[in-house]
DNA sequence: CGTTAGTTTGAGGCAGATCAACTTTGGTGG
DNA sequence: CCACCAAAGTTGATCTGCCTCAAACTAACG
C-alpha cells in the first residue's frame, strides 16, 4: 500500500479501465503526474532496438506507479503495459501535490518504496554475473508466484524478468519438475517447496 | 550536493579519515544513522559467494551514503569501501530526523536521487542483456571519466561496473586506442570525443 | 631498485543464446 | 459443443561471445 486513504483523499478523480496489453505510458514521454491502480497487474518494460525486452518491475493493486520519474524530474525510462485488465486512476501534478503537503508521512512511504526497489534492482543487476541463467530464473518464478500466486505467467515474461531466453525457461521448469520442486499443470506451474528451490538457485 | 549546509547544521560532528581501500560499513549491517562525505570518492560494492564483484555506485564529495538502507529500514545490501583516502561524517538517526523535521525540502532532494539512482539501476540491468559486454565497457568508462575525471580507474574497477572482467576491458580499450577514441597513458588513458565513443557503444 | 599490484596477450572451452521444426493449449465463434 | 487457430510451449542441433586459465610484462610507489 503506497497511499494511505486514496479514496477519501480523491474522490473527484475518475478511474480509467485497460484492456490485458494495453500500454499506459511509453519510454520517453514526460510524468505529468502519477498513477494509481485500482486492480490488476501492470508491467515496466525496457525495450531495446535490438527487440530485446527487460521485466523491470510488477506493480499491483493500491499501488503507485510512475513515480520514480515523476520525483527525479526524468522522462520515463520504460513502458509501462496491463498485464492484466486493470483498473487505474491518473493523479495530476496539482492533486499529488496538495495530497503530499497535507500528508508528510506520505512522501516518506515513497522513498521508503522507491529505495527498497534500488536494492532490489541493484540485487537482480549483481546477479546477471554472479548467478547462472537457472539460479535466477529459479529466483523470478519464486518471487513472481509468491507476489502474484494467481498469475499465470508466461516462459517470455519470466525470461524478460530473469535475464534469460524462453526456451531456457522452458528447459528449467522441466528439470524442475523432474526433480519435483514444481509441478506443472497445462502452461501453469505451482511450486512445491519454495526453500527446496531457493536452496537450488545458490547451488546453480 | 545532498544535504543543504551541511557544515552549519551539524557542527558538533566530527569527520573520520579513510586510508584508501578502508571498509565504510559491510553488507548485512543495520544502519543507525548516514554517511557524509567531506572527501574523496567511495564505492558501494556487492560481493557474491563465488567471489564475483559488483561496483554498483561511486560516491564523491558532498554525498550521502548509507541512505538507500536508512530509509527503507533494510541492512546493508552491499559494503562500501575507500576508493581514495576520504573524509566522511557519520550523522547519527537523532541528529538526521532533527534536521529532516526542520528542512522539510531535503526529503524530497534523497527521494529525486534515489529515484534517479533507481532509473540508472534498471538501464544497466537492461544493459546486460540488451548490450554487447563491449558496449557496456564503452558506456561505463565514459560516465566514469566525465563523472570523476581525476581518478585513475583500474581495469577491473571497470570491468566490475559493467559487468564484465579485466581481460575483456584490456581487450577493449586497445581496440579504442588503436581507432583513435582514446589516448592510454601508463594506466590511465584519456577520452578523445565523448560522441564518438557513445555512437560506437550502439553498434557494439 | 625491489616489490607488487596492475596490465597485456594468447589459447581454449562452454553456458546459454539462437535457429528451426514441431506440439500443445485454450480461447473464440460458428 | 466442437472445430479452428493463434499464441504459447517444447525439443533438438548448432554456434559464438567472452569468460577462464596461464604466463609474461610493466608501471608506480616506498
């Protein structure tokens, strides 16, 4: 929860509904405010020339979106997608900010938010070279079903979040469920024991 | 510049003198308080198991350090080390929730840079997969020599930023010699055009 | 001027990306 | 309810960037 009190504090602003793909920013553009979702999944994608997409971050219900650019002053450095059809409010520069005058605790949440997800992020970029392609997928299944467990997410999704190729994905999850850490049903999977998987993912 | 008048805020803190290489505070620590730098230059570095370095973040004069940890109530996810001999001012949590309450704006200066730090964080995790291990390279010695022109940067220090080893950064910078982008001299070497480095990290 | 931390250069190997062909899933509309 | 089909997943074969290992060289400092 990255707001205390959303709906007693903007009851004036409506809501706007998105379709499962849809986008709600692009890279490049400029914050003019930020984003609430109401519900449902959204996505931070990097896009390079090359084609090649980075899962950067998951954001779900009560949660802000858009303002790490909006407190830097930067453009947006990536797109944001419904995952999922989803449910968002937009909160114009002048709404946050009286919002944020009148809650000073508020802007506090945010950073508290904002530099868990510098440590997250700089976590995930160690492990590009201190982990194998299988130890990190490992961890991405486990820290995307533990977050979002009611998500079916694809091979492409959790090679974009691991740093990995789909197929790679494909070729873990099977000898995962040979070992009988998961098991798999249809394109879903359910993980069986996370400690047994986390414990995998150092020895990889 | 993080803090506004630092020295008139807190003139009974005393600074502590770094020997280059000297250990600031190591990860898995709890923070009670922030650093400031008076100083020098400082690393934030992840260390693997298996003995992989990261070097995550540079720290110069005028900067926090520790804030990321402090603010989001998480131990250190990585050490920080002297990168030259340094002078840093320890401000313990009483004496920093004091000053917070009083300068109000200053909460809102940590939260742009570490939403920006954030921003920087994603691109080079992006970067990993999306860029060449040259290009990479290329990338980090141009934000480390615009960012600290006077600092002898090693092999490794860079190869450890881009995430990449020794070797390949050797094997790197000759090749830039050899095209007339840069200028060794012993073990510094010097940029010749800035745009024409970028320009060729894109290809790569 | 000795020492050591840092650099260079070459050779070889491999994790995992890439390419390709095929199969399965599950939603859609007739 | 079934037939269809696009999207997602599987599986195997190949290929390569750059990491790893090794050995010699050199800058820079006390």
């Amino acid at each position: 929860m990255n707001i205390d009190n959303f709906d007693s504090f903007f009851p004036h602003l409506t809501s706007r509904n998105l379709k499962k793909g849809s986008f709600i920013y692009e890279e490049g553009q400029g914050p003019s405010g930020i984003y609430y979702i109401n519900h449902g999944l959204v996505g931070l994608y990097h896009l390079a020339e090359n084609g090649k997409e980075t899962f950067l971050r998951v954001f779900g219900k009560n949660n802000l979106l858009g303002h790490r650019s909006y407190f830097c002053k930067e453009k947006y450095h990536a797109s944001s997608q419904a995952i999922t059809n989803a449910e968002i409010t937009f909160i114009p520069q002048e709404d946050l900010e009286i919002y944020l005058g009148q809650n000073p605790n508020s802007l506090r949440q945010i950073l508290a938010q904002v530099a868990s997800d510098l440590g997250r992020s700089e976590l995930r970029m160690s492990g590009r070279h201190d982990k194998s392609a299988g130890g990190r997928i490992i961890e991405s299944i486990v820290f995307l079903k533990l977050h979002y467990p009611d998500q079916l997410w694809t091979r492409k999704q959790i090679a974009d979040y691991s740093g990995s190729t789909f197929e790679t994905v494909t070729r873990v999850l099977n000898k995962l469920e040979k070992d009988g850490d998961i098991i798999k049903n249809g394109r879903d999977f359910s993980i069986i024991s996370v400690e047994s998987l986390l414990e995998k993912a150092g020895q990889y």
